[in-house]
C-alpha cells in the first residue's frame, strides 16, 4: 500500500478534530488515546468489507500511526533550540 498525501479536506478535518480535542484537556492522555483508539476501531468495523479487508484497514491505520508519529517527531526536532 502507498502512502497518499492528505487534501486539504483532510487537513479541516483534523483540524476540527484537534479543536475538539482541546475541549477535553482536562482528561489523562492515555484517556485521550483510549478514546481516539476506541473510534478508530469502530471506524475499521464500520468499513465495506466487500472493498476493503480487515487486513487492509490495519494497514492503513498502523501506516497513519507511523506517519502522525513521524511529524510530530519531525516538528519537536525543528523546534529544539529555538526560542
């Protein structure tokens, strides 16, 4: 599977996404992140598995883990050092 570059509709969408999340800052991390897993394994059940296999939306979550991991990594080195 190849990787895609996000359009601008899924930029606005995280966006919102992270707006949203802010509300709920008072939360544990891990909360947020046992939330965000628990929709994300929905998301994978809600998927038409005459187009798309199990093993198929696995992939495509665990390739977005690795990419989100990655900018966020990119983003804390370029900001080191810098006022």
């Amino acid at each position: 599977m190849s990787f895609h570059q996000a359009k601008p509709e899924h930029e606005i969408l995280y966006l919102d996404i992270c707006q949203m999340l802010s509300k709920h800052g008072d939360l544990p991390a891990r909360e947020l992140l046992a939330v965000a897993a628990n929709l994300v394994g929905k998301l994978v059940a809600m998927q038409d598995q005459r187009t798309m296999t199990p093993a198929e939306a696995m992939e495509i979550v665990a390739m977005n883990i690795e990419h989100g991991n990655k900018q966020v990594l990119d983003q804390l080195a370029a900001s080191r050092g810098s006022v």
